[in-house]
C-alpha cells in the first residue's frame, strides 16, 4: 500500500468512526474545500508572505491539512486515483505553458 493510499485509508477511518460519511457528499466535499481555502488565504491577508509565515505558520499548516484532506475525502468518494489525476494535470499544463 502506497503512503497516500495509507493517509487516506487513515482520513477515511477517521470518518467513518464518527459517521460524518452520510455529510460528506461530492458537492459539500467541494464546498469544504473552498471554505478551507479561503481560511487559508486569511493567513496571509493584508499581510507579506514571509510576515504572514512568521505569524501563522501553524493555522497555515492545519488550513493546508484541511483542503488536503478534504480533496483526498472526495477523491476516495469519485473513486478517482489521485496520482493518475496529477499526472494528467501536470500533461495538460505542460501542453498548455511549454517551457521556452
């Protein structure tokens, strides 16, 4: 087993003990993720990035841990493989922006 595959073996343990799957569909799964994102960005607003690291590295570390695992929840729920869905990323953008 893969270490992603064990995280999110772990993250969906975590869940299905306290019986948060029957909330967690695709479309708050998302919204989830965009929520987290945004705390994330009150990290650094108003603020530089190396001020902002200095204040918050912390509450950045756990708003990072949250769309991380909230993205990993959805992707375990779409059935959709996480390294395959980079990959395939990654080939567009290197297509879309080549290096020149």
């Amino acid at each position: 087993m893969s270490d992603l595959q064990e995280i999110i073996n772990r993250i969906n343990d975590f869940r299905d003990a306290r019986d948060w799957r029957q909330y967690h569909n695709p479309k708050d799964l998302a919204i989830s993720i965009s929520i987290e994102a945004a705390e994330l960005l009150e990290d650094f607003q108003w603020i530089n990035s190396e001020n902002a690291l200095k204040k918050n590295k912390e509450n950045i570390q756990e708003e990072i841990a949250d769309v991380l695992i909230y993205s990993l929840m959805l992707c375990s729920d779409l059935d959709l493989d996480v390294k395959d869905i980079v990959n395939e990323k990654l080939k567009k953008n290197a297509q879309k922006y080549p290096v020149k």
